[in-house]
C-alpha cells in the first residue's frame, strides 16, 4: 500500500511547471535519496579513515607488507567512490538543478563509475574476511572455498549489470564498458 497520493504535487518537481508532470515526485525519491545515500557515505567514510588510523598506529610493524597494501587499495578505492558519488550530487543536484532535460541524457561519468568502484571494494573486503576465516578456522574450509567461488562470480558479474540508475528512462548499458 502506497502512501503517496496519486495526484498530490509534493517537493521541487511539483513546484516548477517546466518539469513533467508525471515527475511529480520523483525528482525528490531518485536524487534525494541519492544525496542521503552519498551524505551517510560520507559519514561512513570518516569512520573508515579513524579505522585505518587505528590499524596503521596498531599494526604497522606486525603484519606483511601485501595486508597493508590490500588496506591502502581499499581505502584509495573507497575514496576514488565518494568523489565520484559527491560529483554526480553536485552534478545533477546544483549545475543542472533548473534542466530537467539533463534526465534525457546519459548518466554522468562519475555516476557510471560508482558501479565500478563499488563490486571491487565489496570484493577485496569480503576477500580479507575469507582469508581470515581460513586462517582461524581450518574446519571451514569448504565454506571458504564456495564463499571464494561466490565472490569471483559476484566480481564477474558487475560489468554487464552497470545500468542507468535513473528509472526516467529504460536502461541502457554503460557507456564506459564495451559490449
């Protein structure tokens, strides 16, 4: 059950005649819920520095150089995300804000990337838990090695599920990637 009102006119959409009016509405559930999502990433992104901190200060000397590494790549990756989530906000949210034919076009490049960034950091994290259940937990072996198989069919699958996230129009793929 819905609780919006078919024919109610709410948010920016409703008070500008030069949109739409099947917008009426949808302006404020794709891109507001964009601008929340990339502000609480933001947030996330300041816990994830004060966590790298800690680690660099605790284990700096003690673990092998390919973990740092692995952290530094995360952590370059996680934040190559937020620019990119932060440029597609200011992209669509301030430049193009009184455009609404900005919507008939193509995604914005950085917008595209985030399904690029996304899948490998979900990886390399997921990677890092696998290897320490491995390693701690030798009777779970099998269910390593299925998690291992799961997580190279989910990094396998992300280039050719990079749709248009705007539901304005029907999906299309990804300028970025080859067909």
């Amino acid at each position: 059950m819905s609780l919006v009102l078919k024919h109610a006119p709410t948010g920016y959409a409703s008070q500008h005649p030069s949109l739409p009016a099947s917008w009426s509405g949808s302006l404020d559930s794709t891109l507001g819920a964009w601008l929340i999502c990339t502000l609480a990433g933001c947030i996330l992104y300041g816990v994830l520095m004060y966590l790298a901190c800690l680690y660099l200060r605790r284990y700096h000397n003690k673990d092998p150089a390919y973990l740092k590494i692995w952290v530094f790549v995360v952590i370059l990756l996680q934040t190559l995300e937020i620019l990119f989530c932060a440029h597609s906000s200011y992209f669509y949210l301030v430049i193009n804000l009184n455009n609404p034919s900005i919507f008939d076009s193509p995604p914005v490049w950085s917008m595209s990337s985030v399904s690029i960034t996304a899948p490998i950091i979900v990886t390399l994290c997921e990677g890092l838990f696998v290897r320490r259940v491995y390693l701690f937990v030798p009777q779970l072996r099998a269910v390593v090695a299925v998690s291992i198989l799961m997580l190279g069919g989910f990094l396998g699958k992300f280039p050719g599920s990079c749709r248009d996230p705007h539901p304005v129009h029907s999906p299309r793929p990804c300028r970025m990637l080859p067909r």
